[in-house]
C-alpha cells in the first residue's frame, strides 16, 4: 500500500503509527503531490481513494485527472 500526502508532517506521522503498529514492512509513505501522480510514472494500482483531503487540495481536479491512469482500464 502506498501513502502520499503533500505535507511532510503527515508523511512522518503516518509512517510512526505504521511501525507502531507493526506493518511498516507492507506499506510505503511518501511525500507527493497527487495531482503529479501520472508524471512521476506512477502506475499499477488495483484502486485509489481519497480520503478526507480532494477539497484541501491546491488542485483537485488535476489530482483527479493524475489518478485515473494509475490502475489498469475497466475490465482488464
């Protein structure tokens, strides 16, 4: 699993209650504008969500557009 947030605070809190909780071996935080996903080559995901943040976010629906591409068309 993976963890953006464009706030470093957030990355390094997220991945504290991770090793707190035991599973930093299965997840990934990371420091990423969302709206830049399709231009970092992100890709391969079986789903994404946002949760609590598409009306924070300086560009929501740059983000939006940067996620689709990242898992497979419907139905493949």
């Amino acid at each position: 699993m993976d963890g953006i947030d464009s706030d470093e605070a957030s990355v390094a809190e997220s991945q504290r209650l991770a090793e707190e909780a035991g599973v930093a071996d299965r997840v990934r935080f990371r420091v990423v504008d969302a709206a830049e996903l399709g231009a970092a080559g992100e890709g391969g995901y079986d789903a994404a969500f946002i949760f609590e943040a598409l009306h924070d976010m300086a560009r929501p629906v740059e983000a939006l557009v940067a996620i689709a591409p990242c898992w497979p068309a419907a139905g493949s």
